[in-house]
C-alpha cells in the first residue's frame, strides 16, 4: 500500500511526515615547528723561525831569520816576521709570526601553523496529508 492510498473510499486522514536535521563541525591543526643552529671555528698560526751562524778564524805566519857569524867576530841577524790572526764569530737569528683566527655562529628557528574551521548546517523536511479528495475540491455543484 501506498503512501497515497486511502482505506474508505478516500475518506480517511492519513498523514506522512519526515524531518531530518543535522550539523557537522569539525577543526583542522597542523603545527610545525624547526629550528637549528650552527658554529664554525677556524685558527691558523704559522712561526717562522731561521738561525745562521757563520765562523772564520784565519791564522797566517811568516818568518825570515838570517843570522851570520864571521871569524872576525862580527854577529849579523835579520829577522822579518809577520804574524796574521783573525777570528770572527756572526749569529743572526730571526723570528716572525702571524695568526688569524674567525669564528661564526648562526641560529635559527620557524613555525608554521595551520587552523582550519568548517560547520555545516541541513535540514530537510516532507509532510503530505492526506483526506477526502472531494473535500479538497470543493462541495459539489
């Protein structure tokens, strides 16, 4: 049978009602969060260092000697000598330095966030009465 249908001949009162009704929410979180950092170090020293030494020791000897005696008595000497001496002694010593030295540091950090609300809202209905057709229509003429 239908929804439609009527038992007396069209007299009875049927009735057919349908509601629905509803809602929906809902939320949407994202976070996101990063961070870091970094450090950089460098040193650089460099010595430099030189010795030189030197030495000249320098010994130079030269001699004549004549000497004569005659029978008569007479005594002659000649003599030439030379005596030479040198003795040098030279140290140098250098010493250089140089350095650098850098450092760095850098740090960082980022959120992100993300939020999203939604609602949704329905609602639906459908009523069919029902009754005696010809009163509907009118009274008969």
């Amino acid at each position: 049978m239908s929804d439609y249908e009527t038992g007396d001949a069209g007299y009875s009162d049927p009735s057919y009602e349908h509601y629905e009704a509803g809602a929906e929410s809902g939320e949407l979180e994202q976070l996101h969060q990063a961070s870091g950092s970094e450090s950089d170090y460098n040193s650089d020293f460099n010595v430099y260092e030189q010795d030189t030494e030197s030495a000249e020791s320098t010994d130079f000897q030269q001699g004549h000697a004549v000497q004569f005696d005659s029978p008569d008595g007479t005594h002659y000497e000649e003599q030439n000598f030379t005596n030479y001496s040198n003795d040098q002694y030279d140290s140098n010593h250098i010493f250089a330095a140089e350095g650098s030295e850098s450092s760095h540091e850098a740090q960082f950090s980022e959120l992100d966030a993300l939020r999203q609300e939604f609602d949704s809202k329905f609602a639906e209905g459908t009523v069919i009465e029902g009754g005696n057709p010809a009163a509907e229509l009118g009274p008969a003429s």
